[in-house]
C-alpha cells in the first residue's frame, strides 16, 4: 500500500511538471490553462467558454503525451506531439485575441470588472497598456475596484515623485498599500460569489431539464 501511495505521488508530482520536449511551445500552452479557465467567470467571456473548455481539455491529453515522449515511449512519436501542440497554439492565440478584444472594449465602455479580473489573471500585460491604465485608475479608482491596478499605479507614483525629486510619504504609501490589499480582498469575495451564483443557477438549469425530460417520458414525447 506505502509503495502503491508512493507511486502514486511520484506520478501526481511527474504530471504537475510541464513536458520538457518542445517546451518553448508547450510550457506557454500549458501555463495559460488556469487563466483561462479563470476567463469564464467574466460574463464579459461566457461567449468563449465552450472554446475554453475545448482548448483545457485538449491541453491536458497533449501533456500526458509529451511526458510519454520526454520517457521515449514508443506509443507516441515527437511529430505527433509537435503537430498537437501547434494546433493548441492556434487555439491558445485565438482566444488571447478574443480576451484582449474584451480587454478593450471594457476600456471603453467602463468595465472595471473585465479589466481588473483580466490583470489580475496575467491575460493583460500591463506594460502594453500602461498610459492607459494609468488613466483609467485615475478616474475610476474611487468607484471601482481595481485592487490589481494599485501596484502598478504606487510603481508609477514612485517613479514620478523620484524624478521630481521627492518621495512618497510612509503615510502615503501605507494608505496606499491598505487600499490595495482591501479591494483585493473584496475582489476575491466578488469572484468567489459570482462562481457560486453561476454555479447554482447551473444547477437549476439542470433541474428544470430532467423535469422536463420525464415529462416528455410519461406523455411519451420524444
């Protein structure tokens, strides 16, 4: 049983390791599971979750086939792997598209929620957007919560008051830190409430469909 439950381990830890072959390809296909998959909870995304769901999955059976191939099992082949992962990669981009499309359209339309989740999940390079960031921080900050912005914008207060010369106060920089780890508390409460109410309500849809089912069974409706 201790070598069994070893094994076991040995496997589980294996697995959370990404492939070495083609990892300059993989490790990026890989690594963007989790945050994608954190996309669905935006009602911003849900147009895209099925192609999430799609890209997950496919992603997980690719892994198990380029650790065969980091073991040189004979029941896979590299080019095999290196054709899936390529595919994955067109999938993976499409959906960055598609995320950084959202990403944009939240700025316009003042979206605080997109565009903060969006940050916080590593979909959005701050760098490329940080004028605009920086903007929109500025004037929504007291009305929205964009707990991830708040680093960047003490970064940038930092840099600015350095080359003026100054410095932030401590108490400046307190006030600051504590407003940040607030709303990214609040941030966390928001996403898991949004995911239990999602949840739920998927259940329901579920309850009304099997009602429906043996209703349509006993009036002998197919």
């Amino acid at each position: 049983m201790k070598q069994f439950l070893l094994l076991l381990t040995i496997s589980l830890t294996l697995f959370a390791q990404n492939p070495k072959s083609f990892s300059a390809l993989g490790d990026v296909i890989y690594n963007d599971v989790e945050p994608f998959q954190k996309l669905k909870q935006l009602a911003s995304m849900q147009e895209f979750s099925e192609a999430i769901d799609t890209y997950s999955a496919e992603a997980k059976v690719a892994k198990e086939m380029g650790l065969l191939v980091d073991a040189k099992d004979k029941s896979i082949d590299a080019k095999s792997y290196l054709a899936t992962l390529r595919k994955l990669s067109v999938q993976h981009d499409t959906i960055l598209e598609n995320s950084t499309k959202r990403f944009k359209e939240a700025m316009v339309d003042e979206d605080g929620l997109t565009i903060n989740a969006m940050v916080d999940f590593g979909v959005i390079d701050t760098e490329d957007y940080e004028k605009e960031l920086i903007n929109y921080y500025e004037e929504f900050n007291e009305d929205q919560n964009l707990s991830s912005l708040s680093t960047m914008y003490l970064q940038y207060l930092s840099t600015l008051v350095k080359d003026k010369g100054t410095a932030l106060s401590e108490a400046q920089r307190e006030q600051l830190e504590n407003e940040a780890n607030v709303k990214r508390m609040r941030a966390k409460k928001e996403a898991k409430d949004a995911a239990f109410e999602k949840s739920v309500k998927d259940e329901q849809t579920r309850e009304k469909k099997k009602v429906l089912n043996e209703q349509k069974k006993e009036l002998g409706i197919k």
